[in-house]
C-alpha cells in the first residue's frame, strides 16, 4: 500500500459522522451545544431560550430559530475529539421540519437518540427511530434531563425496549436523580463519575472519578441511600441486563445507553469519550455502478441539503455535500452526475453557524459545503470517473397546501427568486396549475409550521410579503401509467390537477375516502407518495 493510499484509509477511519434525533425539547440542541464545548469547538454554551444578554445556540444561526427557540434547519458542524475527526448533523426535533431530517439522515452513519427521563419515548422519536432502522443506521442512546425527578431508569428501559423493538444495553447508571443527580457510573470500566454544577451549564462541569469497590469514603460521599441504590441496580443489571455485542449495534440490533443531563453538562464528557469509540467510521455506500468503498481511490459525494441566504449580506446558496468515498482537494474537478459536466470544484466551506473557513482538503466521511450558483440539486451525486448515482433522497408528498398571493406587484423579481431558491432547499414545494401561471403559484408542505417560516423568511431575506389562500386538499399524488387524462381529474370538484416544478403531473385529492376511489377506479394508474428528485417519479 503506498503512502497516499495508507493515509487515505487513515483520514477515513478516524472520521465519525452522525446525527441527533429527539422528539421536539427533548434537549437536542443543547446537547449539540455541550458536544461542540467539550469538543473544543466552542468556549463558552448557549442556551436554547436565552435570556436578555444571553448567548444563543451556535446551531440555532437563523434568526427565525433564535425568536422562537426551536431548531427549524439541519445545521452542519465539524469538531475534533482526541483523534477523531466528528461530523455533527443538529437535525430538527419539530415534527413539520421532518423531510430536513430524513434527507439528513440519509448522510449519517450513526445517531444518538435522546430521550427525556420525564417522558420517555415520544411520537417524533418513534417516526426517526424507524428511519434509521429503514436505513441500517446504528443508534446509541441518551436518557437527558436527569437533573429533574423523571422516570426510574428500569421503566425507560422497557419502554425503549418495547415501543421501539430494541435491546437496551446500558454503558453507564445514573447516581441519583432530580438535585440528588450526583454522577453516572460506568460498566464497562467499572468507574464512577461525579460532578460539580457549572457556571449554568456554560462552562465544562468539573468531574471527579472514584472506584466503587475498596473506597471507604464513597457512602458519605454518595450518601446511604444513593450507594446502596446504585448497587442494587447493578446487581439486577448483571441478572437480567442485555449484553452488549458490537456486531449486533452496527446492525441495529441493540442500542447503547447513556445518562446524564446536557443542561449541566453532567455525563456528557464520559458519553462522549465512549461514543467516539462506538460510532462506525465511514461505510461502503450503494450506487448505481455498485458498492463504493470509502477508502476507494476515486471521489464521490451527494447533496443531502441546500440552504440560501446564510450570510443575508452576501445572499448565497450552499451545497453541502456528504462525501462518501476518497479525497477532496479545493480546485479539484468532479462530474455532475445529473447533467454530464465536469464542474470546478474551488468554493469550498466549513461551516460553524455563521461561520466560515476555507476548505483545502477532506475526505470520505466529511460533509463540506460549496457555493452554489443554482446548478446543483438535492440528492445530486459528484464523482470523479465515469457518472454514477447514489440511492437518491425522496420527496415526499406535501400534507398542507396553500394559493401564494403576492402583496406588491413590483417585487415579482425577489419573490420568484426566494421561491426558487426556498423550493430547493426542500422546505417547501412548489406547484403549479397547468397552464404554467407563475403569478399565484400552490404552496405544499409537510406541517403548517413550515407556513409561517417560508412566509417569515421571504420578509426578513428578500424583502417580500405574501399572503396564503388555504386550499381544501389532504393529499398529493405524482401519477405514472398510460390513458392518464388531466382533464378527468380537473373536472370533479374534490380533486385538481397541478405540475410540480419540474413538470411532472400531480392530482391533488380532498380526503382519503376520494384517493381511495381514484386508485380503485383508474387501476392501470400508479399514484405515488414519493419521488426521486430530478428524476422519474417511482413506486412506494
């Protein structure tokens, strides 16, 4: 093995790429925040719901995220810990921003699952949970918020186990709960982690390690009743507990579990020495040309996410691209897979919030962003060599549509450019009737919330106001097959006939019971829920 090709494989062994998934408050960004400090990638955490004068979340950089305190945007983040080079993709928690997460997910290869102690398992966790089952994607797990009386950590457990159809096997165990929460002890090492409150959670919480056997002074410390607890749990554990096999977690059939509460750093740091060890380097990838091996000697990547206006001075538009196998370097050319042409690869980012740095060199594993001046696509692939496809990244059908009315004329140009370019992001979906009107075009999303956002965003980004006519339609539905007639479905009052933005027909329907009848009646038709951007529409 020449050298070039050793150190490929050894950039790529130490990259970790993975994403945080959670019902919304469980403390998904704020245990982003407290990975990016004890990863040295910031100094100082923000909260979540800052006061005045307080800092704001690194991951949280739109300003409609930093109003209402909830991450609305996947948001890209590099740090190193001790050797490993980590990719961390801050997903939205909020059930509307779902379509952000599962294209995110898609450039992941492993996720942490947070729980809240209080509430255990919720609907939006069970929904990315089964995502993540769907596409192999290993899954450790965080139990958040022990600093508040939750549930006993046995009862989580189960319900993990039997709402989500996976094996607990507990790496470390809570001391305490609530103000009693005094540290967490782990398994493997058979170690004790104590710790002090922080400065309100913002700086790294001051830890102590201690031995559970042979340290007389461990009962005062721990206190008679929190000791002998531990102990108890530990015996059972060691009965009846799941056994940890890591085969079996990169297969997804047992999760690792972890305490602690993100808010005051506790557990934190322990967790994170272990999951850098647990979490998988970079996988081989499924192309259309075959496996694609990440230490293979050619480049490949795909857009899993494209965001306008990340810097509102500059108005620019950025790619980010997971990378799936080999080198990039800047200046380096790479063939659009979609259209043919071999492109410059020389704008090259990395991205902290606001925060931009220049690019020279990174490899399989790696997310980067480019500048993008509108050619590229989600779900696009980049490679060096003859063109390929990687698994492309659905667009699923909208749930709540809207007629878009612009309030002043003389803004058309803005308007249709932050249509444009807020459509490709895949936030929204644009649709039109079929004669192609661009004057009042239909608006679908997934939830109501991503309403309010494009219409905030078209106001604060390109100085637009619009208004929105709700439409009575429930679902959305690309259709495929031979006799299909436009006019049959534009005739019925419960059903419209409309294009998406690349031209391809889709049948809006008012209820289930009239996209029920619609496929009874029209069996040679082939009503999809899901589509392949930029390409034919295929089965679901």
């Amino acid at each position: 093995m020449n050298d070039e090709k050793q150190r490929l494989s050894a950039e790529v062994a130490r990259r970790r790429t993975f994403a945080i998934i959670s019902h919304p408050d469980a403390g998904k960004t704020t245990l982003t925040e407290k990975l990016l400090l004890y990863g040295g990638a910031i100094h100082l955490a923000g909260a979540v719901r800052q006061g005045h004068g307080g800092r704001a979340t690194t991951s949280d950089w739109m300003a409609v995220e930093r109003e209402r305190g909830i991450s609305i945007s996947t948001s890209v983040m590099q740090f190193q810990y001790g050797d490993r080079h980590l990719n961390l993709l801050d997903t939205p928690g909020h059930n509307d921003f779902s379509e952000d997460t599962y294209r995110t997910l898609a450039a992941a290869d492993a996720a942490v699952m947070l729980i809240d102690s209080v509430k255990g398992v919720e609907p939006q966790t069970i929904k990315l949970f089964e995502v993540c089952r769907l596409r192999g994607i290993p899954i450790v797990t965080f139990v958040n918020k022990l600093d508040r009386q939750g549930r006993p950590p046995l009862d989580l457990l189960d319900e993990i186990e039997s709402v989500l159809g996976i094996p607990c096997s507990p790496v470390h165990w809570p001391i305490g709960a609530g103000s009693g929460f005094l540290g967490v002890y782990d398994r493997w090492s058979r170690q004790i982690f104590r710790f002090e409150r922080a400065e309100a959670g913002a700086r790294r919480a001051p830890m102590t390690v201690a031995s559970l056997e042979g340290d007389p002074t461990l009962v005062a410390a721990l206190g008679s009743h929190a000791h002998a607890q531990l102990v108890e749990d530990l015996e059972l554990l060691e009965v009846a507990g799941n056994p940890f096999d890591r085969e079996r977690f990169l297969a997804g059939g047992v999760t690792p579990v972890f305490f602690g509460s993100a808010m005051n750093n506790f557990g934190v740091e322990p967790f994170l020495e272990r999951f850098v060890e647990l979490a998988p380097s970079p996988r081989p990838r499924a192309g259309t040309a075959g496996v694609v091996a990440p230490d293979g000697d050619g480049f490949s990547a795909f857009v899993f996410k494209i965001q306008a206006n990340m810097d509102p001075q500059h108005r620019d538009r950025i790619a980010f691209l997971r990378i799936c196998s080999g080198r990039f370097v800047r200046g380096m050319e790479a063939r659009h897979a979609r259209t043919g042409k071999l492109l410059t690869l020389n704008k090259s980012l990395q991205v902290l919030a606001q925060e931009r740095t220049q690019v020279e060199e990174a490899f399989a594993g790696d997310v980067i962003g480019l500048w993008d001046p509108g050619i590229l696509r989600l779900g696009d692939t980049l490679c060096t060599g003859p063109a390929f496809d990687f698994e492309g990244i659905p667009r699923f059908s909208p749930e709540h549509f809207v007629r878009v009315r612009l309030a002043d004329p003389l803004k058309r140009k803005q308007y249709r450019k932050g249509m444009e370019q807020l459509a490709d992001e895949g936030a929204v979906q644009l649709f039109y009737d079929r004669k192609r009107s661009e004057v009042d075009p239909i608006l679908g999303v997934v939830g109501v919330l991503q309403l309010e956002v494009f219409q905030h965003r078209l106001r604060a980004e390109y100085g637009v106001d619009v208004s929105f006519d709700r439409l009575p339609y429930q679902h959305a539905r690309w259709v495929e097959g031979e006799g299909f007639s436009p006019a049959t479905f534009a005739r019925s009052a419960s059903t419209a006939c409309i294009e998406d933005i690349e031209g391809r027909p889709v049948v809006l329907f008012e209820t289930d019971w009239v996209l029920h009848r619609a496929t009874t009646e029209n069996p040679g038709l082939r009503f999809l829920s899901a589509v392949q951007p930029g390409r034919s529409p295929r089965g679901r």
